[in-house]
C-alpha cells in the first residue's frame, strides 16, 4: 500500500517537472524568436515636393515568406502625434523597398517623423525601428509669419490644410482662404491650421490664404488634371507640312508657366513642342518626311498634376486637301477670268478645281494633273450682267478626297455697259461738213466718261486719223473718200465697244415735215421704202429753238413704217434727303439728267409744290413755284412759317406737261430769336418796375398788408398775358396799324354789275383791285387776299339772308366772291 502510493506521487513529480521544462522550452522560443526578427532599417527619408515624403528601408533578407507585410507611422511634432498608420506588404526579392505617403498639411508647416516594424503570421512582430524626421520650417530662426503653402498648383475637389507659422510673440486669432473665414487648428504652439476641403478650380488669377493682420497672403492656383483629347486627327494643304487638330473637353484655366503643355510624338522623328495658345481650336505642325507615306502620331497632354494622350495612325495620300493660295478676277462686261492659283507638292495625284459663283449658284470644276510648282486654274463666266456685284470662291481635292475648304469670299463688279446711239448731220451749204452727234447710255448711272475717242477711216486707202473729243459730237470736213467712223468712250477700265456709221459717197437730202403732237405725244408714219434694209432714222428738233437745235432721232426697224413719241417725262427727279432748313426757308436740292436721251420730249422747268400739313392750315394751304431754267438743281423756297411740317413734291415738265412727282417732309426750325425776346421783355418791365420802385420804398414801410391786396399780381403766361403786356407797351410793334375783318358772302347782284376775278390767260376777264373803307377804320383800305373764280355765269338763289356782312360789302362796289378774305390797312 505504501508502495502504491509512493509510485504515484513519483509519477505526479515527474509529470510536474516535464510541465515545467516543456513551458520553460516554449518561453525560451519564443523569446529566441522574437531575438531573430530583424527590425526593418529606414535608409532614407526625403521630400520630394512640399506635400509628398518619400521613404527608403531594407527587408528581412532571413525571413522566408515571399510577400512580406510592414506597419508603418506618421508622427508630427515633436510629440510625434500619429496622423497616420498604414500596412504595407512587399516582394521578398526586392532588397531595398521604397513607399511615397502625401500629406494634407504642408511637410514646410511642422517636423514630420516616420518609423516602421516587420509584421509575420507565424511570430510576433518585430520592433519598431527608430523615428526617421523631416525637418519643417517652424524651427528655423525668423521672426516673419510664414504662410503655406504658396504659388502651389492644387487639385480641384482634394482637401488641402493651410498653415500658418508665427513668431512666439505673435497672436493669430483667424485664417482665411479666399473671402471665406475657416475654423482654426492648433497645430503647435507656433503654428495654426485651416482644412479646407472640395477646393473649386480658379481662373488664372488665382486665390489668396492670408492671416487676420491682413499684412501676408499667399497666392495659389486650383486646377484639373489634363483629360483625353478627342476628336484628333492630322491632314495637310500642300504636302509640305502636316497639321494636326483636336478638341478638348474642358477649356484649361491656367496660363502663362502653369498651362497645359502640348507635344507631338511622331513615328521615326523627333518629338515636336506645340505652342497653343487658342484653346477653342487647338493645332500643331510638323514637316512632311520625306518618302514616308504612313505616320503614327501621339499628341501628349501635361500639366503639374498629371498627363494623357491620344494616339491616330494616317496615310498621308489620304490626308491632302490642297486649299488656293490666291484668287484673281478680272471683270469684263459680259465675261470674267477667274484664276485660282495652287501651290505645293501635288507631283503624281490628280487635282481638281472648282469655283462658285452668287449669285445663282453657278459652279464649274476644271482637273488637272498636280506638279511641285505653282499651278494656275483658269475659269471663265460668261453670260454676266453688266454693272452687278457677284462674289466668288474657290476650293480644290484630290481625286477620291473630301474637298478642301473654301477660299475667302471675292467680290467684284462686272464693268459698266456704255452704249453709244451715232448718228450724223451732212450738209453741203455753205460748207461740205459732217456733224457726227450721239447719245451715250450705260448701266452704271454714275459712270464717269472721260472723252470719247473718234477715228476716220477712208475709202482706197489705209489712212485712219483718230482724235479724243471731250464733247458729244464733233463737225468734220466732208471728205468724198471719208468712209467709216468709229466712236468709243474712254472710261476708266478702258475703252467701250465701239459704234460705226458708215458716210455714203453720195447723199441726198432728206425731207423735211412739219407736225403738231398734243399732250399724249407725235404720230409719225411714212410710206415704207422696199430698198432699205438695216432701219430708218426719225430726227427732229423743238419748234423755235434757234439753229442749231438739240437735235434728237430715234432708229426704227425696217419692216416699221410708223413711230409714237411720247412727250410727258416718264423719270422722277431725286430730291436730296438733307437740305438746307431755316426756320422760314427750305433750300431744295435735286439731281435729273435733263439731257437723258431716253426722254422723248425736250425738259423746259422743274415744278414744286409745296403743302402746308399743320392742322392749322386749310386744305387750299399750298403754292405752287416753278424753276424755268432746266439746268438748274436747287431753289430756295421762302416764306414759310417756324415749326411747321411742309410736303414738298418736285416734278420735271415738258412743254406738253409734268411727269411724275418726288415727294418729300421736311420741317421748319424753330425761331429762338422770337423766343427769346418773349422771355426777355417782361424781365426787362420788371426791372425796371423794381428800379423806379427803389426810391419810394421808404414811403409804403408801415402800410398794412390790406391796402396793397390790388397788387396780387400772377405769373405771366407766355402765350395770354407776355402778349397783353407787350402791346399795352408797344414793344413788339414796328408801327401802328389796325386791322378789320371783312366777310364777303354771296349776294345776288344784277348781272350787268357783277364783275368776276380771272386768270391771266382769258384776256375777257381781269383782276380786281377794289378800294374799301370799313366804317370802323375810317382808313383807306386794300384788298390783299385775291381769288381766281370762274367766268362763267352762274345761277344764283333769289333769296338771300342779308347781315352786317352784307351790309358792309354794299360799300364794296361791284365786288362779289366765294370766299372770306383779310383786308389790311
């Protein structure tokens, strides 16, 4: 029994003692496994700008795992508070590893420290490895407050810490960034803080961080990172240089150092630097390489904040649209030469030209093989008008290609049309002569004919003698051999076409007759002659007119033997839109040719008619005026009264009639002189009242309010009351003169006493001039308002009521009228 139980206790002993040495065993590896870790060693730590750290350390080379994992930390200040822990696993095969952390505050605001510890699933950790610092500007010796960060580039939508460093004597109470106040972090005792976060993007002005002192600010910019460009391609014009084109998504905000740079990558060459400085479309170029047909082009977008590119692989032979160099017109009348002139290397590609003309859309091509020389492309317009304005472009291809683009629009003017009517007077008394006469009419009214230039040629002979005139016609001695005559008017661009009239060798007389037209023109017939055959020739001169008259003629077809000419002007005249206005006057100024052959009768006066449009005025309220001298192109109508609205209408007249009439409203001026004098009159009394009431002032002191209430005087009215007062003082009148009305109404008189007032043309009637005196007046009087009334008898009623009026007119003796007049003394 006692055996028993001395085994067992041996067995609990011993079993106690392997517990022991089993747990001693563990303990004794575990602390020999932590020994053999090796704690990682951080070789460097730089910054690499002001926001991002870079941190250098060597791996375990012991260790077996192939992905190795580290715990890393980021201390600030010298308190090394962690703003950040992160894991990191690496490459077993790398020896050195290398991590970039970025920081929100500045690495310029405060000490920035960095240590690191080996992390493993089958041991403990290792030790951390000692603090690794980067140094901040917080300790450097100033005594000037420093604000970070400063002409930085920043990303837009990132959170950004601004900081401010301080001397110790300093108080910084509030930061601000831009116009915006932030909350305040307590970084270290000599350094503040503001987070800001989702900064927008500025414009190229940027913005400001400053302090409450408002004495230092910092001046950054908010950006984007560079996107994709789109839409890239590249074509050439003339095969010598390719450019290239894209489109960007968003218009860049930066400028000068900080914008966005450009670069072409192109396949076998160099890279080419492109200076952009038109964001809506942005280009670059680069030469054409020789003997290379396909080319890989890159286009590189940067900034501070990052890159990106598009790439676009072209033939080049699929890339030519050649675009004219310069587009040339030379304008005829009818006709006009285009020339568009190509340059490049075309050599081996068919090109084709083409021009547009407006109006009417007219186009033409024209093709031609292409060369490395200056090409021309000649096209010609036909069928033009004379004196219009066309415009015209050009744009070329290649055979297969899209057109290139067009040139700049040209406009030009087709040349004038000037047609010269000749025509000839030969006379063998007294002298053999030949007066050559002619009409000249072209499209452009303004046309400036300089001279005419007159040639003579003669029969059996080459003889041709030519001389410039400066008139429209010219008086030649009659040559038996004179033969053709040429005519031509020297105009700016040249000379017109020119008009033939051949002098026969014999002539005979033609007949002279004499007829009468009336208002709607000349009927003239003849009996046809079976042996002309180009036309007749009707001439004619204005009955009167002293020799030699204006001849005119007109050329009728062979096959007519009758001719109409009217005699009413069928053209208005051109009333100027700016005359001479005063506020009595309207000094007209007009433009006719009175001289247009295209008037069929001969132009003797101009008309004018002017109408009075005031509502004042009565609908009889205008007169007439005539201006006999046709060369003449103003008159001065006089007369009229200020303020007033007039519609004037000018029309030319023949001595068969007036043509149509040029209607315009001019108005009269105001009269400031008069206005003037009714403002300056009652000033005038009124000073002098006050004047000669000077001296009595003393004698009415004292004298109630009540004895001067007839002395309520009101403000004078410029109309009613300037005008009493001016005619109770005589200051507005040149001399006396009283004035009557006389109402003239109808009576019936015996016919034998009744005279009637007439025009001048029926010589059995007459003006009337009758003497009256008003009882009233006791002056002699003169009737100043004279009426034309008609001579024929009328029949009057045989009652009629009879008034002070008609009282008055039995003074009036013989005289009877429809109408009211004024009678002046």
């Amino acid at each position: 029994m006692l055996r028993e139980l001395t085994s067992t206790t041996m067995i609990l002993h011993w079993t106690k003692m392997l517990t022991v040495f089993i747990l001693f065993e563990n303990v004794k590896g575990w602390n020999s496994s932590s020994d053999t870790v090796t704690v990682p060693d951080i070789i460097n730590l730089q910054a690499l700008d002001m926001w991002r750290l870079e941190m250098e350390w060597m791996m375990n080379q012991n260790e077996e795992e192939r992905n190795q994992t580290y715990e890393i930390q980021v201390g600030r200040t010298t308190n090394m508070d962690i703003v950040d822990s992160m894991n990191v696993s690496k490459r077993s095969l790398e020896a050195v590893h290398t991590l970039v952390w970025t920081s929100q505050l500045p690495l310029n605001c405060v000490d920035h420290s960095v240590r690191i510890r080996f992390i493993s699933e089958a041991s403990p950790p290792s030790s951390w490895s000692s603090w690794k610092t980067i140094y901040g500007e917080m300790n450097l010796a100033h005594n000037q407050i420093r604000l970070f960060p400063d002409e930085q580039v920043l990303r837009e939508g990132s959170t950004v810490m601004f900081c401010c460093i301080f001397p110790t004597e300093t108080h910084i109470t509030s930061l601000f960034f831009g116009k915006t106040l932030y909350e305040v972090i307590n970084i270290s005792p000599r350094v503040k803080a503001i987070r800001v976060e989702n900064i927008n993007a500025t414009n190229s002005f940027g913005v400001i961080f400053y302090h409450d002192r408002n004495s230092e600010a910092a001046h950054n910019f908010v950006t984007f990172p560079p996107e994709k460009p789109f839409d890239f391609r590249c074509e050439t014009e003339d095969m010598r240089l390719v450019y290239c084109s894209w489109k960007i998504q968003r218009a860049p905000n930066l400028t000068g150092d900080r914008r966005r740079k450009y670069t072409l990558l192109i396949s076998d060459s160099k890279a080419v630097g492109c200076d952009v400085e038109n964001t809506d479309h942005p280009s670059c170029g680069f030469d054409v390489i020789q003997q290379q047909i396909t080319y890989n082009t890159t286009l590189l977008v940067t900034n501070s904040l990052g890159q990106a590119s598009e790439t676009y692989i072209f033939n080049i032979t699929d890339r030519v649209f050649p675009v004219p160099e310069h587009l040339e017109v030379t304008a005829g009348v009818f006709d006009s030469l285009v020339i568009l002139q190509l340059d490049g290397c075309f050599k081996g590609l068919l090109l084709i030209c083409q021009i547009e003309l407006e109006p009417g859309g007219i186009k033409q091509d024209l093709d031609k093989n292409g060369s490395d020389s200056m090409q021309y492309y000649a096209f010609k317009l036909q069928h033009l008008k004379p004196s219009t304005q066309y415009s015209i472009r050009g744009r070329c291809a290649v055979q297969g290609n899209d057109w290139g683009r067009w040139t700049t629009q040209r406009l030009f003017i087709t040349e004038p049309l000037v047609t010269i009517d000749l025509w000839r007077q030969i006379r063998d008394h007294p002298n053999r002569t030949v007066t050559l006469l002619w009409k000249t009419v072209s499209s452009d009214s303004e046309l400036y004919i300089e001279a005419y230039n007159v040639c003579v040629s003669y029969r059996n002979t080459e003889r041709n003698v030519c001389m410039t005139i400066t008139q429209t016609q010219v008086e030649l001695t009659r040559d038996l051999n004179m033969s053709d005559i040429t005519v031509r008017a020297v105009i700016q661009s040249g000379l017109s076409e020119p008009a033939h009239i051949t002098i026969p060798s014999a002539y005979i007389m033609p007949r002279e007759k004499r007829i009468m037209g009336n208002e709607k023109g000349f009927q003239l017939t003849w009996t046809r002659d079976s042996t002309t055959t180009c036309d007749y020739i009707v001439e004619w001169c204005m009955l009167g007119v002293a020799l030699p008259c204006n001849l005119q003629w007109r050329k009728v077809p062979a096959n007519q033997s009758s001719l109409n000419l009217n005699t009413e002007p069928t053209q208005r005249p051109t009333l100027y839109s700016s005359p001479n206005i005063t506020w009595s006057s309207v000094n007209l100024k007009w433009s006719f040719n009175e001289k247009d052959p295209s008037h069929t009768g001969f132009i003797t006066r101009y008309v004018i008619m002017v109408q009075d449009d005031s509502e004042a005025a009565s609908n009889l309220s205008y007169f007439i005026q005539s201006v006999d001298d046709p060369c003449s192109k103003s008159w001065m109508v006089s007369g009229l009264e200020e303020d007033r609205s007039y519609t004037f209408q000018l029309a030319a007249c023949t001595s068969a009639g007036c043509g149509p009439e040029t209607t315009a409203v001019f108005r009269t001026r105001k009269n400031f002189y008069l206005l003037m004098v009714k403002v300056l009159v009652p000033l005038v009394v009124l000073v002098g009242c006050c004047v000669c009431l000077w001296s009595y002032r003393n004698l009415i002191r004292g004298f109630p309010e009540e004895a001067f209430g007839f002395l309520h005087v009101k403000a004078l009215d410029l109309d009613e009351d300037l005008y009493e007062a001016s005619e109770k003082i005589h200051t507005l009148m040149i001399e006396d003169c009283k004035w009557c009305d006389v109402e003239i109404l109808d009576v019936r008189p015996i016919t034998t006493e009744k005279p009637w007032l007439t025009g001048a043309e029926d010589q059995s009637c007459s003006f009337i001039t009758p003497e009256v005196t008003p009882p009233s007046c006791h002056l002699t009087t003169d009737l100043t308002n004279f009426t034309y009334v008609s001579c024929v008898q009328q029949d009057l009623p045989s009652e009629e009521l009879q008034t002070e009026a008609t009282k008055q007119e039995s003074e009036i003796s013989g005289f009877s009228s429809d109408y009211v007049t004024s009678v002046g003394t």
